[in-house]
C-alpha cells in the first residue's frame, strides 16, 4: 500500500484519517497521535488541522509502528484482543 498524502488546501486536511497515527511533514520529521493530538518531541501537542497547514504537506508513515498496530486492530475489527 502506499503512502497517502495530506495538503493544506485539500480533502482530509481538517480531521484526521481513522487510523492514521503517524504521518512525516514536509521535513521528514516525525509526528504521532494520542488520541486527538499530534506530536513530534512528546512535550507539544497541535491539533490535525494545525498539523496540516503549518507544517504540510503531510504523509503517511507506513513503517511505523503506530501506523502498524493501527493497521493490525482494524483487521480485526477495532476489537484489541
């Protein structure tokens, strides 16, 4: 599967994905999710839509381990056991 991409200005940029949970910014850092807010050094936290038009174009970060487990829980049907 590849990558899926998120601009300021195009569909997606207001609420997160289910199941995106971690993306690189037009940098290449890395961010995460906790719930509804994003992070890339665990002490700041933005919002979704923040995330996108500050810091986008943001991509999916596939290899990832919480992009991992998110994949592994939505092939079991959201169930964690």
């Amino acid at each position: 599967m590849s990558a899926r991409t998120w601009r300021p200005d195009g569909p997606g940029s207001f609420l997160a994905p289910p199941g995106v949970h971690a993306v690189h910014d037009r940098t290449g850092r890395l961010w995460t999710r906790d719930t509804t807010r994003w992070t890339s050094d665990g002490s700041s936290w933005i919002r979704w839509r923040v995330l996108v038009a500050e810091h986008g174009p943001v991509t999916e970060a596939t290899g990832h381990p919480a992009q991992r487990r998110a994949a592994a829980s939505s092939t079991r049907g959201g169930r964690t056991s």
